[in-house]
C-alpha cells in the first residue's frame, strides 16, 4: 500500500476551509513528548506554540498521563455533568490548599463548559447578574474567544466581522501603551468613568489581560494594573482578569497578576488548567458575588472529571515548590537576552522584543515579514504563531517545561530566520 504519510489532502478536501493551524505548520503530526512535536515522516519540531498556551507542562507530561490512566483504570467517573464526583472534591480542595490560601485569596469555583470562551461568557453574565448593568469595558487588542459574548469584548476586527450580527454591550478603551509608553491610559478611563457627560454608562465589569496573548504580546505595567484595579474599586465596578493564556506559571507565578498584588472579583482559568490539553475552564469568584440560582449557567461538559484528576496532578507535581517559578525566570531571561542580540543582529533595526515570563513577543511591525520569518522557520524545525492586529508579532510560548538545550534548539532556528529574512 502506498503510504501517505504528511498528506494533507483529506483535510483540504474534507475539513472546513476555517481550519488555520494546519495550513501554517502542513505537516500531519503524529506524536509529542515535552517540547518536541514529530510528523508522520519522522521529522521533529521544536514546539513554541504549545496549544496556543495550553501545553505549559509540554506534551503528554508520563506523570499527570499515569494519574489518568490510573484514573480510567479504577473506573473513576469521566462524565458527570456537575454532579459532585470524588476527583472534583480533590481538585477543589487541592487548589485552595496549594494555590489559593497561600496566596491569602478566598474564591468560589465554577466550572463552565469546557473552553476559555465559556468562561468568559459565565462572567459577563454574572458580572451582569451582579451589578445589575449591561455594560463591558473591555481594552483595544484585547482577546478573550469568539463566542457572541466574547467576541464582544474581543477587539480585532477580522475575528469580530464573522459575528454576522452587531455586537453590542462593550466599550474599548486604551490599553497600557496603546499611546506609547509615556502616555498613562488609565487616566483616560478615569475621565470618561467620572464624567456623567462622557457617553460611556457605568459599566458592570472590565474584562482584561495582564499580557494581551492575541492582541500581540502587550504586557501591561504593574502601576498601570493597580490603577485599573483602583478604578473598579472607586466606581463600583467588577474586575475580571482572563489569565486563560497568562495563567498556570506562563509569566513566572501561578496567576499573572500576582505581581501586581491584585485581588481581582473574578478570574477566568482554563488552557493549561488540565496540564495535559485536556478541555477545562474555571471561574474564580468572590464568594459573595455567588447569585447564580441553580442550573441558571450551564454546559453538558462542566466539570470534565479525567482534566480534573490531571489538573490536581498538574498541582501536585508543579505548585508545590518553587522550581518551576524558577526555571520560567531563568528561561524567560534567556530567551529575552537571546531576542535581544536577534534584534541587534538584523538588519531592519525597527525590529523589537517585549513580553513577561515565557511569553515574549519579537515584533517585526509587518505581517508579511513576520510570515515570511515564521515559515523558514517551519522549515528548520520550529512552530511558533504570530499574534497582534496584522499577525506582526512572533509569539513565543515555549512549555515552561523546556529544557535550556531544546529552548537554544528553537531559538537557534528562530535566529536563523530572522537573519535570512530581515
Ligand atoms: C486571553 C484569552 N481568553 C479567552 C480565550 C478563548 O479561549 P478558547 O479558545 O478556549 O475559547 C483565549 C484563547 O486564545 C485567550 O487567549
């Protein structure tokens, strides 16, 4: 039988024309383990995409996949809707013994349906429900899943044309930088809040990103969150920070605004929650912004008991000490030093680096040299994604797992890139 190893032709012929991670990396990869994705020819790539920042602890992590065949092998409940299952009791109380009383914060949990977009949705519907005001401010860039009420607080204009009908009940406003780094934007919210004139109507919420992911890797200064946390404070409004990409370790701590020293009303989890790419999401909410009635948000797939029993492992393994907080310093330093001498290395001297954590963007201000970099990039082994309003910036998310000889692996060929393209 002849063999079609790589061929793409059943996806081109029978998948939907929306697929898009599969025309950038046209390979058909088969298998995965830490850092390094394999194709059907055998061929090995250095992964810094993974999962868009679902994969922090690398693909198919033996210790949280033996917990879940452990799992299955005791007969462990898989589906359950919400109903309460002994590996929900232990995540619950494993989280806020391992995450959240160390770190002095007191939440509910609520577990939407599977996908960060869910999330989002849960908590503009309570933040709603909460305060009695259908108004969002969300910020220019920002990204938070293309579901109706997502993608209503969801800046870019491309995912936002497919809505096919208007999306209402959200106001953007500047994000930290968006007027260069002199310009303090949450002086802007400040006025227009204030201002009973302004047009803009208290909000219930405003929805943000501590790195926007999406957006182009913006990360916003600690000052310029502890405004905004401030202004929720001072007009009665609800802070929710979506950490569904910047969370579970990707800027260094478990949440990305712990240093900021934010205690944000709602904070939405979801990517790497399960540790292993299995479907999760988690709403954290103060206790007493909990007035749901029963059943009144709900999802077939809340609660997706295998992601729970991984998740609680994922805990166990990586947020009992410091070791992965500090490895994500380290590799984060090396890889700003290494975008560093990239950018010094090219010949278009507009090139420039920015990020936090293991979340660093290599901005190259032109979608079309930001593609050409990334496809021989592809070529020599590395998958990493653009991001930003034209696809102008290279997102970097490595698993925070990556070992320092894989990591110089994708660096390397990155380099390479940059040098023959700019
Ligand atoms: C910050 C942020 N929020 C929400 C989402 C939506 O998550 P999902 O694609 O699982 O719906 C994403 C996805 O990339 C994201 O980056």
């Amino acid at each position: 039988m002849l063999s079609n190893a790589n061929s793409l032709l059943t996806f081109e012929n029978l998948e939907s024309n929306v697929r898009s991670y599969s025309r950038s990396f046209p390979v058909v990869f088969r298998t995965a383990e830490g850092a390094i994705l394999e194709d059907e020819d055998g061929r090995e790539f250095v992964d810094f995409l993974s999962g868009a920042g679902t994969l922090n602890y690398g693909h198919n992590d033996p210790d949280l996949l033996n917990d879940a065949i452990k799992y299955l092998d005791s007969g462990g409940i898989v589906h359950g809707l919400d109903m309460a299952t002994s590996a929900k009791r232990e995540f619950i109380e494993r989280f806020d013994e391992i995450i959240l009383r160390p770190r002095g914060l007191t939440y509910k949990f609520q577990f939407p349906g599977p996908t960060g977009a869910n999330a989002v949705e849960a908590a503009l519907k309570l933040a709603r429900k909460v305060t009695g005001r259908p108004g969002i401010i969300s910020f220019t860039n920002g990204f938070h899943g293309v579901s109706l009420g997502a993608l209503a607080v969801t800046g870019n204009r491309y995912y936002r044309g497919a809505a096919g009908l208007p999306l209402t009940g959200a106001v953007f406003m500047p994000y930290d930088g968006y007027w260069g780094a002199d310009k303090d934007t949450s002086d802007c919210l400040d006025r227009v809040l204030g201002d009973a004139s302004s047009g803009v109507d208290l909000p219930a919420a405003i929805i943000t990103e501590t790195v926007q992911g999406e957006g182009g890797i913006n990360p916003a200064t600690k000052d310029w969150l502890r405004a905004i946390e401030r202004l929720c404070k001072k007009y009665g409004v609800l802070l929710i920070v979506d950490d569904i990409q910047t969370g579970c370790g990707r800027t260094g701590s478990f949440f990305s605004f712990e240093f900021a020293d934010l205690a944000p009303d709602i904070v939405l989890l979801s990517k790497s929650l399960s540790g292993c790419g299995l479907p999760l999401s988690l709403l954290l909410l103060k206790p007493e912004l909990d007035v749901w009635r029963p059943g009144e948000h709900n999802g077939t797939f809340r609660g997706n008991n295998l992601a729970l029993v991984t998740a609680t492992a994922a805990l166990q393994k990586y947020w009992t000490n410091e070791k992965l907080s500090d490895h994500v310093a380290e590799a984060g330093r090396i890889m700003g030093e290494r975008l560093r001498q990239i950018t010094e290395r090219s010949r278009d001297h507009s090139l420039s680096a920015r990020g936090r954590g293991m979340m660093l963007g290599l901005d190259c201000n032109t979608g079309k040299l930001a593609e050409k970099i990334v496809s021989k990039a592809f070529q020599d082994g590395l998958v990493v994604e653009r991001c930003g309003a034209e696809d102008e910036v290279i997102k970097l998310l490595p698993p925070l797992t990556i070992d320092k000889q894989a990591l110089h692996r994708g660096l390397d060929i990155l380099d390479t890139s940059v040098h023959a393209n700019a």
